[in-house]
C-alpha cells in the first residue's frame, strides 16, 4: 500500500509509523497512508530560511515571474494525471477542473503581476515623498521579501487550488513554503508537488510538503515567517491562539468557510432572465464539489411573494441532479472526500432541521449510478426552508459542509442586507438582479459584512465565473465569521509577504537604494545622448537636457488645426472672461509633443519605440512668448523576456519628461516608457 512523502529539505520523507489510511470517496477502498511522525520540522524551517529563501530572494520580481510561468506550463502539460488522481477525492471532471485547471491558472496570472513590478529583487511602495523646504531630505517606501518561511495549512475540498493559489504570490514575492495540506486528500497535493519537485524548475527549499497531522508544525515559526490558513473557524481560531504566533508577532491569514448567501433581487420575477439564472446559479453552487466549497451559497433569501416559486423551481433542478461515480457517463455530481465528512454534515443539518423544514432530499440518501451507498461518501443535495428568518438561529450559525442549503424570505432590500449580515461575515454573496439601482444599494450597504459580492445579470452571465469563484487578481476572504483576512488581489497579495519599510535620506540615496531615479536625485548629462545608447549602457539618472523653444501663437493655432481641439481658451480669446487663463493658451498636448520634439534623437538607433505614458500633468498655463525647455531622465529599467529565439532582446525604460519656462518653473511632467535594444543578442539574454 502506498505511503505518502513528506518533502523536507529537498528529500522524501516518510513517517515513523503505518499512518492514517486515506480511502477512495467513490469506492472506500484505501488507497494510501499519510504519516508525518517522526519529521524534523525544525530543519524544514532552516531549510527553507537559509536555502530556499536566500535563492529566491537572488532573483528579481522578473525571474520569479518567468519561473510561474514555466511553472504552470509544465504542470499544465501534466493535468490528465492530475485529473486521475483527482477522482479518488469524489470529484467529477468538472469539479476536478475548478481544482486543477484553477490552481494553475493561479499561477499564470501571478506571472503575469511581472510586467507591473521592477527588474529587482525588491519594489517601492508609492511615490517619493518630500520632507524638507530645499529639496535635500525625503522619504520613500520600499518592499522586501521577508526572511522566513510562508507556512499553509490548507482545506481538505481544494488540494491543488487551495496550495497554488497561496504559493504562487510567496513565490513572486522571494518567499519559500511549507504546505501542510488536509490529510483526507493530501495523496493528490502529493502528486502535484513531486511534479514540480521533478521539473526542477524551483530551487531547492522553495516548497516543502508535510502530508499527515503534524499538530506541531506551528512549534518553530517566528517574526520572519507569516501563516496562512484555511478552513472551519474554530480551527482557525485554535490555531492563531498558538503562543509562538502571538510572542512572535507572526502574521497569521485566516480564510474560514462561512454562511454565504444568495439573493434574489426584488425586481427578478418569475419569467425574467434573472430568475433563471438565480435558480441555475443557487443548483450550481449546491452540487458543484457536492458543496464542498468556502464560498458555497449556504442561505437563499428571496422575496416573499416568489418564494414559492423558487422552491418549486430549485426542487425541479434538484431532482435532476444524477449522483455516483464520477467516470460514469451522465454523473453530475460525486462524492464528499469521505464518510466522516457525510456524517459530519448530516449532524449539521439535524441542528438545522430543529428550526427548519427539509423541502427536497429529506431520505438524506441518494440514488447512485455506477456506485454504492455502503461503499462511497454520498449525499443527495438537501434543500430546507425557513419562513421566519428573524426568528431563526441554526440557519444563520450552523453550516453543513456539503449540498446543503437553506431558503429564506425578505420583504425589502434592507432587510435581506440584514439577514445576510446574520451570518456575522462571509467570503461571499450575491445578488442577481437587472435594477442598477437596487444593486448600488445593497453592494453599499451589504459590503462591509463580505469579502466578496457578485452582482448577477442577462448581460454578464454568460461571461461571469459565478458566485463561488475566486478570482486571482480579486482579494478573498471577509471579515468576521470569514476570518478576518484577505489573499491573492494581485499585487495586495503578494505585499503581504514582504516587509514595508519607511525609508528617508537625500534623493540621490534613496535614489541608489531603490534603483530608481528620485525626484532631486543628482542627474548626469548623458553623452552620447539617451536615445544612442542600448538598454544595458543606460544608467538611472542618466539626463539629457534640451535646447529650448520660444511658443507663438501660429504654435498654437497649427496644433489646433492639426489635432482638431479647438477648446476656447486655445483659440478664442474674447471667450477667456471668468476663466484662470490671463490669455490664448498653448494646448497641453502640444507642451507634450514639442517636448517630444525637443528631446527625440531623431537617427535610427537602439531605440525600438514609444511605449506609452504612465502618468502626465500639465502644472503650469504656458502662453505665446513663454520660452520651454526640457529635462528627459532615466528613471527605471526593466529587461524583458524574449518570447520565441528570434525575438529582439530588449527592455522597457522609464523616463520623467519635466518641462519648465525661462523663470525655471515646471509646466509639465510626464512620465514616459521606450522599448530598447539590449546591446547583447545572445543566448544568454532569453
């Protein structure tokens, strides 16, 4: 019978004893041991802080990047195996694609956070922030990878998604992991984890796996690490109170399951679109993982006067719903991940069911195909109601984990805001309605209560992933009963495994800390000019200040005919009583492109094009007979990848365009990005 590794310091290891049996969820057969006795924890700590870490820390937000990507490729390539092995967890194809697909697709989408951070291995937070009259003290904010250790404990119901979803961000942040996924389906985290420890794509100690119960694995973190975890709320809260996490300060993340909710809007009868997709929805978030998920919709509240007509139209999906082996042509839904966790749930909905009225799957078993009930983990998806939500307690407190929901009614919009606030916090809610309106009130009256609200309709359901679904560059997780805390939303993610740090001195040292130009900093004349030089010979700071240029007001007028605005304080002066302008002004767009003209080196060069403009501020009305000049400056550089061999090597510079007049005033400032040439064209620059 097979046992489960244990990868700690870049080795397999396996447990002192037999370990906990891990049964098949369709058929109950054992099909592996999880053992995690006898570990060294301690060393896959040193481990991961003293190789994993510093390696990873080595390489610029650009090479982590490119490492999740080939990253996701690789496992991507993989994924039938994965589907494989998935199925011994109960789930169907399509569950199994949330699982898989999704968790890679977590790791595609952090890779491509590369192109919105630097070159370096470090990033600012914000922008240079002046401190002093003459221009000689100033402060910035910079972002490093912590030091430590980002330790998961992840749920049973996402053994792939739950891990790729968090270590992609500690990876593009400079951070190694150790993942200690839920025992009952740890034998397919196991799987994905000794692909990517085979592909040798990540350095070693960048990823640890601890399969089996490993109750001490919070025994060793400090002030360097951060804990992340998910799952049922009172093990969360257990865990947080373990003293190394409150003597040390160690941040700790938890996403726990909540009481989500999904709401009919008042303006969704019977016959509309949005009924439908209600009904399609609410069935969906019910039998997809057989309700296995954080984010499942556990309370349904509708209007009163429909509420008759979505019971009878959920039980009409219900009943529809084929249930067992999930390789059986015609099976919609599968098995929960085992028969402790049916037993689990069906305690849940006996709690319930003291308040509320099962109205579909009272028998609490289901008719299988291609399975039995004595041999897999089957539930029927149960349906209760509740006519009298205020006066309820289990349904607003209780949940059963599993394919089970609670209808409910409201009268008003204000009043289904405050039934789905008695969950005390959720993940997740939804509303699905067609009234703009109606949805701006209660997005901003329900939104302090839940980390997540979807706002279903006929124009985005085609295209919209759903009520359960998390979204990589979205924030997850929600205040109060949800945990309190909040992963992945892109970049907010990945800050939150790196240390913000205040920093303060001249420009021109914070400038050299940074690796990008501050404003004050000392610039240096570039000879030959900026636009001759290749992408390695550039240096931040490098400055070419231009001739200068007296505007007229044939200027002004030619641009307006060549451009087409023909705003009034352009071109007509007797239109200018009441206004800030004194007379004509030059267009705005015009400083810009004659700064264009001033600055360009017009000769074929290393320079492949304009990129585009970050950010653009015109500070300063310029009028005929103001003389402009120009001071171009190479404020950031990020090399890119080379896509395919023949690609030109090249990179993005930044530059800061500051426009000033003869009284030495600025009138413009931009900032600006070119595409240029690396001086190697070698190999080693793909």
């Amino acid at each position: 019978m097979k046992k489960l590794g244990n990868l700690i310091s870049n080795s397999w290891v396996y447990g002192d004893s037999k370990g906990t049996p891990l049964h098949h969820a369709i058929d109950g057969q054992i099909i592996a041991h999880a053992d995690s006795s006898g570990l060294d924890l301690e060393s896959a700590y040193d481990f991961a802080r003293d190789v994993g870490g510093p390696a990873l820390r080595s390489m610029s937000f650009q090479q982590r990047g490119r490492m999740l990507k080939r990253l996701a490729l690789h496992l991507h390539s993989l994924k039938e195996e994965f589907y494989q092995v998935s199925w011994a967890t109960g789930a169907t194809r399509a569950d199994s694609w949330i699982d898989i697909e999704g968790g890679i697709g977590n790791l595609f989408a952090n890779a491509s956070l590369r192109r919105q951070l630097p070159d370096t291995p470090f990033a600012t937070d914000g922008d240079f922030i002046p401190l002093s009259k003459e221009g000689t003290f100033g402060g910035h904010h910079i972002l490093v990878p912590k030091q430590g250790v980002a330790v998961h404990i992840n749920a049973y119901n996402f053994p792939v998604w739950g891990m790729l979803e968090k270590v992609a961000v500690n990876w593009l942040a400079g951070v190694p992991a150790i993942v200690k996924p839920a025992t009952v389906t740890s034998f397919l985290t196991e799987r994905v984890v000794a692909a990517i420890h085979e592909s040798g794509i990540l350095p070693p100690g960048a990823l640890q796996l601890v399969c089996g119960s490993a109750r001490n694995i919070l025994d060793y973190v400090d002030e360097r690490d951060v804990v992340t975890f998910t799952g049922s709320a009172t093990t969360g809260r257990k865990l947080k109170a373990n003293p190394r996490i409150a003597n040390h300060a160690v941040p700790f993340n938890m996403e726990a399951d909540s009481l989500n909710s999904a709401i009919l809007g008042p303006d969704a009868r019977p016959g509309t679109p949005e009924f439908d997709l209600f009904v399609k929805e609410v069935r969906k978030e019910m039998t997809v993982k057989c309700g296995q998920k954080c984010t499942a919709v556990r309370r349904i509240f509708v209007p009163d006067s429909c509420i008759d007509a979505v019971q009878d139209a959920l039980v009409n999906q219900l009943a529809k719903t084929t249930i067992g082996n999930p390789q059986v042509d015609g099976v919609r839904m599968g098995a929960l991940v085992g028969k402790a966790q049916c037993q689990d749930v069906l305690e849940q909905v006996a709690q319930i069911e003291k308040e509320a009225e099962c109205v579909f799957g009272e028998s609490k078993t289901a008719e299988l195909i291609g399975a039995r009930t004595d041999e897999g983990a089957f539930l029927p998806p149960m349906l209760l109601r509740h006519n009298h939500p205020h006066e309820a307690q289990a349904v607003h407190d209780v949940e059963a984990f599993g394919p089970v929901s609670t209808l409910m009614p409201y009268t008003d919009l204000e009043e289904a805001v405050a039934l789905a606030a008695k969950g005390k916090g959720s993940l997740c809610c939804s509303l699905t309605t067609f009234d703009r309106k109606a949805a701006a009130t209660f997005v901003r009256q329900a939104a302090p209560m839940h980390g997540r609200i979807l706002v279903l309709d006929r124009e985005c359901a085609q295209e919209s992933t759903g009520h359960g679904s998390p979204m990589p560059l979205l924030v997850h997780g929600g205040p109060g009963r949800a945990g309190g805390g909040e992963e992945m939303g892109g970049l907010r993610g990945v800050k939150h495994y790196m240390q913000r740090t205040a920093i303060q001195g001249h420009p021109s040292t914070l400038s050299a800390i940074t690796e990008q130009h501050q404003p004050g900093a000392a610039r240096s004349e570039s000879e030959p000019h900026v636009f001759r030089k290749h992408f390695e010979e550039l240096q931040i700071g490098d400055t070419v200040t231009t001739a200068r240029h007296t505007v007229t007001e044939a200027d002004i007028v030619n641009f307006a005919n060549v451009s087409g605005d023909h705003f009034y304080a352009h071109v007509d002066e007797t239109s200018l009583e009441g206004t800030i302008f004194e007379g004509r002004v030059a267009h705005g767009y015009y400083i810009l492109s004659k700064a264009a003209g001033l600055f360009v080196e017009p000769r074929k060069g290393p320079v492949l094009l304009n990129y585009g403009i970050d950010d653009c501020r015109f500070t300063k009305p310029v009028y005929p007979g103001t003389t402009i000049g120009v001071k171009l400056t190479v404020v950031e550089k990020t090399a890119q990848e080379r896509r395919e061999p023949e690609d030109v090597a090249k990179g993005i510079v930044r530059y800061r365009v500051e426009v000033d007049d003869q009284e030495g005033e600025i009138v413009a400032v931009a900032t600006i990005l070119t595409m240029v040439k690396k001086l190697d064209q070698g190999p080693d620059s793909l």
